[in-house]
C-alpha cells in the first residue's frame, strides 16, 4: 500500500514538474520573443515600450493541417511568433519569420500617401487603394526589416514587382486594386475604367494593379485576418 502512494506521489510530482516546465518554457519565450519585438520597434521607429500596448499574441509553433493529396493527408506547418500592438491609436503586427521581425505599422501611411498622390496625378476621384499587409512584408524581406517607407517614396512602394510575388506563409493573395468614389465607378464606362489603370500602369511600369471598384467616399477599412500570419488588408 506504502509502494503504492510512494508511485502515486512520484506520478503527481512528475506531472506537476512536467506541466511547470511546459508553462514556464511558455512564458520564458514569450517575454524573450517579446522583448525583441520591442527593441525592433525602437530600433526601427524609435517607438518606447512604455507607447506600445500588446492587443495580442500567439506563440510559434507547429501546426498540423489538412491537404488535398491523398497519399499525404497531412502535414506539419511551423507558424510564427506573432504580436498586434497599439501605437497613438494606430493598431498592427508584427510576425517573426525565420528569426527577423517584420511589421505593418506604416500600412496606413502608405494607403494615405499613395491615395492622395493618385488623385493628384491619375483621377481626383481615387480614394483609396486594395492592398494587405503581405506587400508590405514582401517589400521588407526583398530590402530589410529596418526598410523605412516615406511620403515621397509611397507610391515607388507600389511600382515594386516583388511585392507582389505570392507570399508563402499566407493562405491567400490578395490582389492589388483602386478605389473611386461610388457614384463616380458607376458613370464610367467599361474602357473608362480601364483607361484608369492603364495610366497608373504606364506610370508606374511594375505596378500590377488589377482591378478598379467602387466605394463610399473615404470609406476604406482594415480587417484582420490571423492565420500563419497575421495581416491587414484594406477594402471597400
């Protein structure tokens, strides 16, 4: 009887040692991964920790998914450490691939910049433009994760042909597009509308702008979307 709850303690204390160990692992990397994500964003936007506020977070680990091949049903995917953070009322990620921080803060700056440099130049009745957080992660791992975007190089951003390679960890791709006014998409005509993206394209020779759609004035939002990464993406 003795042997017995001697076996029984052991178990108890092994388990409890076993499940500390796995929940202190968990917090350990997380204070770590985050501690770097801080320092990036210092480094990168000279932004203090104290500024930041973390909405979420997801650890990195391995996820094992469906497929479509019937000899390999499925998979082992690895997901990366991901943060959604507040700065000044602004909301973003930030994903850690392969080891290097990469963010979607200035998603909003260049939607601003760009928008109001198309109707400058192209239609007045631009309001806005279709595209995600993946272009913006395409542009810094094709020039650096430290790669800072200004108002005069907003609309280079977008004359870029690598930010529009299919990203690899996102389960879709979205395409890049233009937003006019409403009422404004419905008086034009077929050839009208094509003119549009014409122009954009011979000014902006790698651009791929796909398609152009109609939206309220000012209305374009972001939506979440969390999956291998977590993205933003602008639309109607």
């Amino acid at each position: 009887m003795k042997k017995k709850k001697k076996a029984i303690t052991i178990i108890l204390i092994v388990s409890i040692l076993i499940v500390g160990f796995i929940f202190g692992g968990y917090f350990v990397t997380k204070t770590v991964m985050t501690k770097g994500a801080f320092e990036y964003l210092q480094d990168k936007y000279e932004m203090t920790e104290e500024q930041l506020d973390i909405l979420d977070y997801e650890t990195g680990r391995y996820h094992l998914v469906s497929t479509d091949w019937i000899f390999e049903p499925f998979k082992i995917e690895w997901h990366n450490y991901k943060w959604q953070f507040e700065y000044n009322g602004r909301e973003f990620f930030v994903n850690r691939i392969n080891g290097r921080y990469y963010d979607d803060y200035q998603l909003d700056d260049i939607q601003l910049w760009a928008t109001e440099w198309l109707s400058k130049n192209v239609d007045e009745k631009i309001v806005g433009i279709h595209f995600d957080s993946t272009h913006l992660l395409n542009y810094q791992l094709n020039y650096g994760n430290q790669s800072v975007i200004t108002k005069q190089d907003a609309i280079e951003f977008f004359n870029n042909a690598c930010i529009y390679d299919d990203y690899k960890d996102s389960f879709v791709d979205f395409d890049a597009g233009i937003f006019v006014e409403e009422s404004y998409y419905y008086s034009l005509s077929n050839e009208e509308k094509d003119n549009i993206l014409n122009t954009i394209k011979d000014m902006l020779p790698s651009s791929e702008f796909e398609f152009l759609a109609d939206s309220e004035d000012y209305k374009i939002e972001k939506d979440k979307i969390k999956y291998s990464i977590w993205i933003f993406e602008y639309h109607d």
